[in-house]
C-alpha cells in the first residue's frame, strides 16, 4: 500500500469481466452439475452444489476442485442464504469471481495484485489449528475442525474498501466473529482481541523476500465491542465455496466498514488483550495508517483523497468512480460505537 497510488495502477493489473454468475446461472450450472454426477458419481463437491440453490452467487463450476476439497468443504452443504436487505446483502453489482481471485493484496505471496493468486500454489490450509491465547477462559491451541464445528455458515454480501481507494461487492461466507468469541470465554480483563497471520517461508515468496516491507506476522487488532458487532465476519468461503489460498485460506476477517487491511488473512493466534495490540500498517506509517482504520470520505491518506472510489471490475470503457461513504455504508450498525470520538484524530 505504500509502494503505489491509485494513479499508478495500470489498467492491464484489472481483470475485465468475465464470468458474472447470477442465481439463474447458478441453476443453470448446477443442473450441468447433476448430469456430471450421474455420469461420475454423486461426489461431496456435487451435493454441495446441488444444496446451495439459495445462494446469491456461487464460484464458476469450472473453479470447483472436485474431490481435492478439504474436510470442511462438507460445511458448506448447508448454507444459510443473504437475506435480500441491508446490511447483509447489498443489491450493488457483485465483483466476478475472477476478479475477487485474482485482483488481491496478500503480501506474504508478493506485492503485486496478481501474485497471490499466482504464487500461492504451495500454500497448504489443511490441516490447521489456531492458538486461542491471553484474557480468555479456554486458552490453547485447537484445531480448525474444533473451532469451527459449533457454527453454521452464512452468506453475506458485504462491500469491501481497500484503503488504496479501489472497492468491491464480495460475496462470503463465515460466521459472526461474536460466535467464535463467545466459544472461548473471554474475561473481563480482554478489551482488545488480536490477529495473526501463519508465517511460513516456505510457502509465501513474500515472506522469504528481501524486498518485503512487512515485519511477519501480519497482525490486526479490533476493539472487543466491534469484534462482537454482529457485522464482523470470519469467513471460510466466498461465491458458495472454500477459501483460495489468495483470499486467506482457510479462515480470514472480514470488518466491511473499515479499510481492507484490517480485514487479515489466514489466521494462526487470537489474542485477547486488556491493552491497543500493535498492528502491521500502523507500525510502519503510523501517519498514514490508524488502529481504527474506519472508511471515512472526510479523512483523506496523506497521499490521496478518500472520498471518492474506484468501484471494480473496471474494463478501459468503464472506469466508475463512487462516492465513498463514511463507515463504507454501514454507518446503521456501527457509529454509535464512535460517539464522542473525534475520527479525524482516531483515524
Ligand atoms: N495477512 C494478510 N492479510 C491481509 C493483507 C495482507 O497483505 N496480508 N492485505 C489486506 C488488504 S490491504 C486488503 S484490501 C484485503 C484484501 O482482501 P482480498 O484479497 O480477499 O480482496 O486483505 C487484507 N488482509
Ligand atoms: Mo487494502
């Protein structure tokens, strides 16, 4: 983020539209699916297809790793829907899933939009466990399948804006980050929760650079009050399935109406804090990057203005540029959490 303005970003990084998939597509594909399941074998990734009719959106059929899921692909037979309504789902144009795939910033796969998707073909999400750590009754480190085995999956349809000032309409699907935190019973003492990303060399070329901008492991941190906000997502999937590797495999953060780079990925420790735990952009440009990070079109980056957005997928013939509104549109559900609070200065 400190390497490029938006400015500077050429057209030829920005996938143009391709595969948009809206339900009736979906239905369409999934009776392709139904055929190819009589023809092979009723496989798990098939009955998911076939149970996840009420999806907004689901990834091309041609992206489905079929029998090369991991385990918890079975969760994802069963999906709650996104209502119709805000703020759960919005009606704005969802970001195709090429784009949403291969338009990233994961810098331990690189600094390039497109190296995530590139570059993670080592990275392993499977098996996985996550240290559950500091001001919380059940501290320790527990697998994936125990942390995610009490929770049903969602879908939500969130805008997420990225600091760099460019959005998109994403499609997850996860589970209330509150639900998680109830499971671990956090003390009174734990104000602030904290986030880490897996460090693994051998598999993030970003990481083993020499060019690398970031002292590993990436690290964010939510006040508990908005870690509880029912908006706050930890997603598992997006367009109906897994994860990839490059969208923060297999379970990352998902805060829709702060800046992207709060939302951190592939998470390995949660810590629960009575004190502000320090965080990856704040720790390198502090003038540049807040704790809070909120989406606000009056608080510009030293650098660019904040108000305005490039609103993606963009092709040469259409470049829309939108407002930026303040809480990214969830304004509703989470400022009165800031009351008082001067956001030019808790920027
Ligand atoms: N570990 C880690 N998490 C991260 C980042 C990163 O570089 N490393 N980039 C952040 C930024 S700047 C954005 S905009 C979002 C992008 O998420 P997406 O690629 O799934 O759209 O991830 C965030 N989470
Ligand atoms: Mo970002």
């Amino acid at each position: 983020m400190l390497i490029k303005k938006p400015s500077d970003i050429k057209s030829s990084e920005i996938t143009p539209e391709s595969v948009y998939k809206n339900r009736r597509q979906f239905l369409s594909d999934s009776g392709k699916l139904l055929l190819g399941a009589a023809a092979i074998g009723a496989t798990p990734a098939i009955v998911n297809a076939q149970n996840g009719a009420g999806l907004k959106a689901r990834a091309p059929a041609s992206m489905r790793r079929v029998g090369v899921e991991p385990w918890w692909a079975d969760k994802f037979a069963n999906i709650k829907p996104a209502p119709d309504a805000e703020p759960y789902y919005t009606g704005e144009a969802m970001a195709p899933y090429d784009d949403v795939t291969k338009y990233n910033n994961f810098y331990e796969f690189g600094m390039d939009k497109s190296d995530p998707s590139s570059n993670s073909g080592k990275f392993k999400a499977d098996p996985w466990s996550i240290e559950i750590a500091g001001e919380v009754a059940k501290p320790g480190t527990y697998h994936l399948e125990d942390i995610l085995k009490p929770h049903s999956l969602e879908e939500r349809v969130y805008r997420l804006r990225c600091v760099e000032a460019w959005s998109m309409v994403i499609p997850w699907i996860g589970f209330p980050l509150a639900d998680l935190i109830k499971q671990f019973e956090p003390t009174s003492k734990a104000k602030f929760v904290e986030f880490e990303t897996l460090v693994d060399p051998d598999s993030m070329p970003g990481v083993r650079s020499r060019f690398a901008i970031v002292r590993w492991p990436y690290r964010e941190g939510l006040r508990i009050d908005e870690a509880m906000n029912p908006l706050t997502f930890m997603a598992v999937g997006l367009y109906g399935d897994v994860l990839p590797s490059q969208n923060g495999a297999p379970i990352r953060l998902v805060v829709p109406w702060k800046y992207g780079f709060k939302s951190i990925k592939s998470i390995v420790k949660i810590n629960f804090r009575e004190t502000m735990p320090n965080t990856t952009w704040n720790d390198l440009q502090a003038q540049e990057y807040g704790f809070y990070a909120n989406v606000n079109p009056g608080v510009h980056h030293p650098r660019w203005r904040q108000d305005t957005e490039r609103r993606l997928p963009q092709t040469l013939f259409s470049r829309t540029r939108i407002g930026t509104r303040l809480f990214n549109g969830y304004a509703d559900q989470v400022a009165s959490m800031y009351q008082g609070m001067d956001l030019a200065r808790y920027f």
